[in-house]
C-alpha cells in the first residue's frame, strides 16, 4: 500500500508550507488526484489518519478532487476517456496513446491559520 507514503509526502509538503507562511496549522487542504496516477482514493482516506496524527493537518478538512483520465490515440487522433493506463482507443483500437490528463497528483491547495 504505497498510499501511507503518499500521504506521509502530502504531510511533509504541508509542514514546509505551513512553516514558509509562519501559520501554526491547516485548516483545509485540497488535493487533485487523477485515475490514472496509481493511487486509490479510497486507500489514502483509510491511512489519511495515521498519516496526519501529529502534524500541522490532524484537524484538517480533507477535500479530493478527482481528474478523469483522457487519452488521444497517436494513430487517428482520436481523443477518449480512460479509466485505466491500458484503454485502447474507442476508434481503431490502437494501443498507441498519449495520456492527456488522469495521471495527476498535487496538493492544489491548503487553507492556514
């Protein structure tokens, strides 16, 4: 479960960023997460609270945006959604994809007092 790492590297964003604003905790932070970026959404809210005990977002307002995946096949040009890394294209069933957006991970934004 690679998520706890994920989530212990979102803490240590925060504290540095939190440290950077001279603010003494988060309120709310957003993250943006694609479907295709490998991580399950539902597994880091599992290990969310292992993962904040302590730290500047204990008592902070988890907020997940999720970004659908989109692909654009590189033999027709067809632009389609992707649910998985692996989707072939709608169109002409290549393999031969350029991932347009799916593969995001990012704190987008947090909220400090």
């Amino acid at each position: 479960m690679h998520e706890l790492s994920i989530a212990l590297g979102i803490v240590k964003i925060a504290e540095d960023e939190t440290a950077k604003a001279k603010a003494e905790k988060v309120t709310k932070i957003e993250l943006i997460v694609g479907v295709l970026s490998g991580v399950e959404i539902d597994s880091l809210e599992f290990v969310w609270s292992s993962a904040v005990k302590d730290s500047v977002l204990e008592k902070a307002e988890l907020e997940i945006t999720k970004v659908l995946g989109k692909g654009k096949c590189a033999d027709c040009d067809t632009e389609f959604e992707m649910e998985n890394i692996y989707d072939v294209c709608p169109k002409c069933s290549s393999n031969f994809k350029g991932i347009l957006q799916g593969k995001e991970l990012r704190v987008k934004a947090l909220e400090v007092i």
